[in-house]
C-alpha cells in the first residue's frame, strides 16, 4: 500500500510518516517544495503521478490569530486545498482522511461536541477548517474527517515547547484557565490515523487524548512532569485578549472511535510524560 501524506513538515505529518514506515506502508510526503495545494494543476499532476492508495491531508493554515488578518489566504489553503486534493481523489477512487480541528464548533456550554452535532465556528480559522470539512463531503463519499485539537509534537512548535522555554526566564507565568479542551500527541495520533486509512469505515471522527484540562491545568502539568517550579497564574480569555475567538468549550466525545472498532489514544497526562522523553526532558517518571 502506498499513502501520500501533506504537510510532512509539521508536527503531525511528520509523525504520520513514521507510524507508516513501521507497518511497511510506503509514504509519500509532500509539502510546498513538491505541490501547493491551492493549485489545482499542480494538485493533480503530483498526486497522479505518485498514484497512492489515500491520502493523509494534514498540511493547513493554522495561525489562528493571523487568519483573522490574511482570510482570502487561509480560505485558500484551508478551503479550496483540500477541495483540489478530494477532486483528484474522487477520480482516482481512493479514500482521503482530513484533519479538521474544534474550532469549527462554537465553543460554548460543557457538554462534549459529538461529531454530526451542528457546527458554528466563530473566527476566520474555523470557518475555513469546516469550508474544507464541506468541500471534501461535497466531492467524495470516500472520506474520513478527523478533528483535534491543542495539538503537541516533535517536529514543530507547540504549547509545550513554549510553556518550557519561557519557564526559563519567567518565574511565574499566566495562563489561560476557562478554555476546556483535550491536548493530543501526534504520536498517538498518528497511529490512529494509520489504522483508519486502511478501511472502509467512512465518517467524520473526533480523536484528542483522553482527559480534559483547561490550558492553565497543562501548563501546570508540564512544569511538574519536566521537575520545573514555575508558578501558573490563572487568567480569563478576556483578559488574555488574543485577537481571534478561541472556544472556551472544546471538549469532543470519542465515543464513535469504539463503535467503529477504533482505539482511543491513552490519557494525555501518560501522552506528555512520552513525549518530553521523547524531546530529552526529564520528569518525574524517569527519577521513580
């Protein structure tokens, strides 16, 4: 089998890449060097030419504050890239999984967002990652669209990362507390990813690790997992003041992954204790 993954330079393309090459699944990774995907010629030509079996479609514009200022741009990529992607797809007749993320929900309220409840995204970001969500609908019936969020990898820059290096200079950090989401380790993901591709079990799916924090309560995480004293101060989105919305509620039910046969990934407590081995940061686990 052969799968064409996008966006091989991120976090999650990258890790997609190796859970393939550990089950002896040839993968084609792809990123702006090889084709933009908000070129339909070009789109076509790569994807014809390499001849894949699916394709993994994790490249996006995910600058959530900047996308408010650049949305013809992120409408292209987010929109009409993988609309490109699914009409040469639906030509070739092989399935296409898209990540799409929590923002395409409103964020409000508690109650855990199951995957055909209505959508409402609030800022520029969101509206193009379900505009994308809509198109590959459109066009395949051969589809998988999979949404996570508060996204950590190797291979790139994330929450984590960030909350690390600035405990170096900041004794005491402020942290948003009233956005409840769900972080998800590309690694695991990755596997999941991997095992969808290869069956017949179409639909769109929810996938983060398990538990649900607030940003504050990861931070804190971090800073105990990696033997950090670093204090977190709480703060309210509102007086964060970030320039795009953020939901305040992202938590996503899972609870199709088992009627569909899927895993769920581990708890993302046990997910950040990896992956800062896997970075070279100590914690607590390691000095048991």
């Amino acid at each position: 089998m052969k799968v064409l993954v996008t966006g091989v330079k991120g976090q999650l393309g990258y890790d997609v890449m190796k859970e393939l090459a550990k089950r002896g699944i040839e993968g084609i990774g792809a990123d702006l060097e090889e084709f933009d995907i908000t070129d339909p010629k070009q789109t076509e030509a790569f994807i014809k030419a390499s001849a894949p079996d699916g394709v993994i479609h994790c490249s996006a514009y995910t600058a959530v504050d900047r996308a408010e200022d650049q949305p013809d741009l992120c409408l292209r990529v987010n929109g009409e890239g993988p609309k490109n992607i699914a009409v040469v797809c639906k030509e070739l007749d092989i399935p296409m999984l898209y990540i799409s993320t929590d923002y395409v929900f409103p964020g409000e309220g508690e109650r855990f967002y199951e995957p055909e409840d209505e959508t409402g995204p609030a800022g520029m970001y969101g509206k193009t990652k379900l505009a994308g969500e809509e198109a590959v609908r459109s066009v395949l019936d051969k589809y998988f669209i999979v949404r996570i969020s508060w996204v950590f990898g190797y291979n790139g820059n994330n929450f984590v990362k960030t909350m690390l290096r600035l405990s170096e200079d900041h004794p005491v950090l402020t942290v948003v507390n009233d956005q409840i989401g769900s972080p998800t380790y590309t690694a695991d993901l990755a596997r999941l990813l991997a095992d969808m591709i290869v069956t017949d079990k179409y639909g769109i799916y929810h996938a983060t690790n398990e538990g649900v924090c607030s940003w504050a309560d990861f931070a804190r995480e971090i800073f105990a997992q990696a033997g950090k004293q670093t204090e977190v101060k709480n703060v309210t989105t509102e007086e964060y003041g970030a320039k795009a919305p953020r939901p305040k509620n992202s938590r996503m039910s899972k609870e199709k992954l088992d009627r569909m046969g899927f895993e769920r990934l581990p708890h993302w407590k046990d997910a950040l204790a990896r992956y800062l081995r896997e970075i070279g940061v100590r914690n607590e686990a390691d000095e048991v």
